[in-house]
C-alpha cells in the first residue's frame, strides 16, 4: 500500500473532492513500465483536475498529477530496466490516465523520457511541464532566427511556471528579456531570474483597433493570450515570432488584425507540450539540462506534500502561485 492523492465524484450531487488514501498497485491503470514516484509538481491543467468539477476528469476515482519522475521498478519495456531515471510528461497523463500524485505509477514506455546527464529527479520537476514548455518555446523561437543581437524578447506571465523558466533560459543565453507581471511584489524575483526590464501587466491589457503599433519585442514567449496577445502582435518587430503557449487571459485574441503578419512579418507559433514525439522530448530535456542555470532554477522552487495538493490546485486557478512547486510525494 502507499499513498496518492485520489479525487473522488459524488454521484447524487456531481461535487468532488481530493484527499490522501492508501491505495496499492493492483488498483494502478494498465501500462508497460512500473514507476517509484519520487517528485511531481503542479500545473494549471492540475488545478483544473483537483479543484471543484475537476473539469478535465471523466472517469473516477481518479489520481491527478500530469507530470512526474522517479526511478523504474519493473518493465515490460526493453527500453527501460529496474534503476532507470525517467521522466513523464504529457500525454494526458494526470488527466484520462492515472498521474504522478502518488507515490507509484503505472504508464505506457513511450511516455517516457530518461533522465538527461546533470538532472536528478527533484530538478526534473523544478522543470516540469511548465519547464518544458518553455525550452519548446525558445527552441521554436531560434529555429525561426531569433538572436541576442535583435532586441528585447518579452516573457509574459513571466511570474508562473513557464515564464519563469523562460526568463531564466533566454537571459542566461543572452537574451535581454522583458517580464510583464501583474504582481509587483515580484519585480526582485524576476530580475534575479535575469530580466533587465519589468512591463506592468496593465500596459499591455487594453484592447485597441490599432492596425500597428510601434515596433517594440524581437520575439515573445506568450502564456496569456486574449488582449494581451492582440496587443503584443502589434507591437513585435519585423519578422518577429510569438510562442503561443497559454490561454490564461482567454482563447480569443482580442483585438487582433492581420495587419501585424501581412505588414510585418510575424510569426504565430503554436507550442504543444502534450503530444510531442519522443525525439523533440528528449532533445528539449538535454536543452534543459545545459540551458537552464541551476542555481536561478532553485529560487524557483516552492515545496509541497500530497497533502498541500488541494489547497494549491485552488491557488494556481488563481494565479496565485509564483515559479514552480515541487511535491515530494514520499514526504
């Protein structure tokens, strides 16, 4: 037996509710490869998952957690073996399968990742999903020319969990990097993470019919969408590209012409972490492990228990988490 946070539905009310139980492995889904959990982490999907209508969930009882890392216990997987590190990420794990917020875990080989070199478990889920995402959002950026030379590149939601990874990556690339924030409470930590310039989040919120406006951003890691998304496209260089990663502010981009892609040239990227093939998976995680400074990726760190997982699934719909929590799921 070993513990896991199980969130269970009540049939005659529709509520549901997330507690610790003691569950074993015969109650585990099916899979290939057997996981000592020693870390997961949360996310804004997880918030969707523990809170109240656990949104994303369809079939209970149900143990949430899209991410995790530990070390193999069995497999059925000739690529993996007993004593592995590995890592999981995606794949609707934690939402149709059963995640990381316990301490044993049962998915498919292909779901997984090993460890790169200089990652142990725990730095993994510093990383996370969230960590991950914003390497996938740097790599795209590069990949369609974006350089130390052509300017600022704007982070927003630079606070949470992708931005802040993201702010850490592109300035220790060199990068000059500008963080919108609407929490000024955060201006130290985020220019101890390398920003060299603080947007308030209100100055780029309201939504204008502005064909263009002056050319401001080499490049952007976008985690907000809605008005602040429309804004930004105008404003974004020529030939600029923005990484498109989260919808917090809503899914329509508010405001928006065509006007900055046709005149401009710039480019919408899409950035899906869910779904990505196992070479871009592996290729970001070895990114990670060589781009991302250690040290600043610490001061991200906020730890948690099982236990604390309720309380903070309720704070992240809220924006009220900073950087990236790290469950021990064995503490």
């Amino acid at each position: 037996m070993f513990n896991a946070l199980v969130v269970n539905k009540d049939e005659e009310s529709g509520k549901t509710s997330a507690a610790v139980e003691r569950i074993s492995v015969g109650d585990l889904p099916d899979g290939e490869v057997l996981v000592a959990v020693d870390y997961s982490t949360v996310n804004y999907k997880d918030g969707l998952c523990i809170g109240p209508g656990a949104g994303l969930v369809r079939k209970y009882p149900h143990v949430p957690g899209i991410d995790f890392a530990g070390t193999v216990e069995a497999s059925q997987d000739a690529r993996y073996k007993p004593g592995d590190k590995v890592v999981l990420t995606g794949w609707r794990v934690g939402e149709a399968h059963w995640g990381g917020y316990a301490q044993k875990a049962r998915v498919l080989a292909d779901w997984l990742v090993p460890l790169p070199a200089g990652l142990d478990t725990r730095a993994a889920m510093a990383v996370g999903t969230a960590g991950l995402t914003a390497m996938l959002a740097v790599m795209a950026l590069q990949e369609h020319g974006l350089t130390p030379d052509q300017g600022p590149v704007l982070v927003t939601g630079a606070a949470g969990g992708v931005g802040s990874v993201a702010v850490a990556i592109l300035a220790h690339l060199g990068y000059e990097v500008a963080a919108v924030t609407g929490r000024p409470e955060t201006e130290a930590y985020l220019r101890g993470l390398g920003a060299s310039q603080i947007v308030p989040r209100e100055d780029l919120t309201e939504v204008t019919r502005k064909p263009l406006e002056s050319e401001l951003w080499a490049s952007c890691v976008d985690a907000v969408a809605g008005a602040m998304l429309g804004r930004v496209l105008k404003q974004m260089k020529y030939g600029g590209s923005v990484a498109a990663i989260g919808l917090a502010g809503g899914a329509a981009i508010e405001g928006a012409l065509i006007t900055p892609f046709i005149l401009r040239g710039v480019n919408l990227l899409g950035i899906d972490s869910v779904m990505q093939p196992y070479d871009n998976r592996l290729r970001a995680w070895e990114r990670v492990a060589r781009d991302l400074p250690m040290a600043k990726l610490e001061a991200m760190v906020q730890p948690a228990t099982l236990s604390d997982l309720p309380a903070l699934g309720a704070d992240i719909l809220k924006g009220k988490v900073k950087g990236r929590v790290v469950v021990d799921v064995n503490a």
